[in-house]
C-alpha cells in the first residue's frame, strides 16, 4: 500500500484548428486543468477538468479553487482507499461533477500505476484499435464547414457527427452542405446528429421529416430537447425515426433509472469527463442490461483526459458509437503513451 504524497495541478490554454460550436455556445481555445497525483512510492497518475459549455460554473478559478481544497483532503490517504475520497469530493463538490471527475481519473491513474496494471485491460482488454467519428460544428460560414469537412476526409474519417441548433432555416442550409459535401466526396459515409438541447419536441419532429423528405440517412440524434424536458422527450422518442441519445440528460446512475422508468431515449452517451471512472462503467453497466444503446463521448479536452475514455472503449470492445474526436481539434502529436493516433482510430499497443 502506499499514501497520496502530492497533488499539482496546472492550467492548460490550447488553440483549436476550428471554432467549435454548438446552440450552446462557441470556442475557438480550450481551456482545461491537469491534474497530478503522486504517491510516496512514485506512483504518478494524471487527469483532467476540461471547461465546458454545459457546466458554465465550473470555470477555471472555480476548478482550482477546488482542487486545491482536495489536495489537503487527500494528502497522506492510503490510495487503496481512493473511492473513498471521490466519494466524498462528490457529496462536497456535487455542482461540479467535471472538476471531481479529473481528479478520480489521476486517483485512479496513480493507483493502477501503484498495482502494475494497464488502464485498456483493467477496463476488459477486448480491443486494441478504436474508431471515432468527427465533429462537425454548427456554423453559417459554408467556407468554414467546407474547409472542415475537407480535412475530415483528408484524414480518412467517414463518420460525422453535425452540431444541429434548433433554428430551421440555420439546420436546412447546414445539412444541406454537409450531405451534398460527403456526397460528391464519399462513396460512403456515416452522418450523426447532435441538438445539444437546441429544439424543443415540435421542432425535434418537424426537422426529423424535413430530413426523411430529403431522404437523408440519419443514424442518431443525440440529445435534442433540453436536458430536463421530460414530458418532449416521452413525445419524441417513440415517434423518432432514429435512436434517441441522451447525454446532458445523463450524469449518474440515478439519473439513468429516472430516464429508463419514463422510457426517455433509446440511449445514453457516457463521458468520463462528466461522470468520472466509476460512475462511467455503473452507467455502462446498468444501461447494457437495460439494452440501451451505449455511445461514449468526450468533453473539449486534451490526451491527458480523452485517453481514459479511449482505454474504456477499447477496454469494453461493444460501444455502439464512438465519439472521441477532441484531440483532432488541436494541434497534436501523432502517440501519446501508449495509444497511437492513425487518422480516425486510436491503436493501443
């Protein structure tokens, strides 16, 4: 056994290739703390509190602010009891579940690096190779999209995620774009939808036909009514000609059982971003024997956080949707660890 002997953290400012954006809001850097645990036996684990158009509190001085309380909390505690304490940080921190999950990822981290074992295969071992798709994100700039959509293709995806708003002149002319884009370019390809909360239950069915009268191929539509619009998602979802992914809507297990007793979606994207290490494999778990469909996502964030979430995929080996692709906005090295980055797919050696 061996104790927590420190905990640093720095904050990180990385520019983005493109400017992100959602109905929620719009970037062009990201903005993230790294977290690092060292035990007396010089054990190191990493992790990250990514910043968030979703949980708008958790700011970067309001991240520090709380790690650095943690560091007290945790200093000189046995790691072996790591659970513990992030159950504890998540009682005192409950409002700011990105800023306890980075730290439960570097707890973690420093303990698998204390017990010798691999992150992939703690998780089940059953892949070595993952595949993301891209994001697309919501613009009126057609210069700015085309350009995007090109660089997707040049790197070989052929799975695309579009960031819809909930304005319908704004989402025709988007997807018009984009479909005829992969069209000319594509012999095949993948298009997903995500609403980020932008429609409301009316607007959610009213642009699902408009995309049926085009004959577009829409694999998913993830979380398209605000988060806590349960009475518009019991409408939606038995009349949607595609799955239903919740995502804001989905932080624990509670809120999960809460989603499965209305019958609110067809499934869930899990973050270990927003839901930590343990709370990502219970909802994993209790959604996989529901028979929910399961899509892994990720926050803006660098390799120090995605990796986790990277390792999980692959560790499971049965996500239905992959979508990993922060690290494709930054400017980046081409490995980190022991993941190697080939276009759309990480290669865990």
């Amino acid at each position: 056994m061996s104790n927590v002997k420190r905990v640093l953290f720095r904050e990180i400012t990385r520019p983005l290739k493109t400017t992100f954006s959602t109905s929620l809001g719009r970037k062009d850097v990201i903005r993230s703390i790294i977290v690092k645990v060292t035990l007396e036996d010089g054990s190191v684990g990493l992790g990250e509190c990514p910043t968030s158009f979703t949980l708008r509190e958790e700011t970067v001085p309001v991240i520090k602010k709380i790690v650095g309380e943690a560091r007290s909390m945790l200093a000189g505690k046995p790691i072996d009891g790591y659970g513990v304490m992030v159950d504890r940080c998540r009682k005192t921190y409950s409002r700011y579940p990105m800023t306890v999950s980075g730290l439960e990822t570097a707890l973690f981290r420093a303990w698998l690096a204390h017990e010798n074992r691999e992150e992939r295969r703690y998780f089940g071992g059953r892949l070595h190779t993952v595949e993301t798709d891209i994001t697309i994100p919501c613009t009126t700039d057609m210069e700015t999209l085309h350009r995007w959509l090109a660089y997707g293709i040049s790197k070989g995806f052929s799975i695309f995620k579009v960031k819809v708003s909930g304005n319908p002149d704004i989402d025709r002319k988007l997807c018009f774009a984009v479909f005829h884009h992969l069209k000319d370019a594509l012999g095949r390809f993948t298009v997903r939808l995500d609403g980020n909360q932008g429609f409301t239950a009316k607007s959610c069915l009213g642009f699902l036909a408009f995309l049926d009268s085009q004959s577009w191929v829409i694999e998913l539509f993830e979380q398209p009514l605000r988060k806590d619009d349960f009475r518009g998602m019991r409408e939606v979802k038995p009349r949607s000609p595609v799955p239903i992914i919740l995502d804001e809507t989905i932080f624990d297990t509670d809120d999960l059982e809460r989603t499965i007793a209305d019958d609110l979606c067809h499934g869930i994207n899990i973050k270990i971003a927003k839901s930590g290490i343990a709370g990502s494999v219970a909802l994993y778990n209790k959604a996989k024997s529901h028979g929910l469909k399961l899509m892994i996502g990720c926050m803006t964030e660098t390799m120090a956080g995605l990796s986790a979430a990277i390792n999980l995929a692959a560790g499971k080996g049965d996500f239905d949707y992959i979508d990993l692709d922060a690290v494709h906005f930054l400017h980046h090295r081409l490995s980190y660890g022991p993941i190697d980055i080939n276009g759309p797919r990480y290669v865990i050696t």
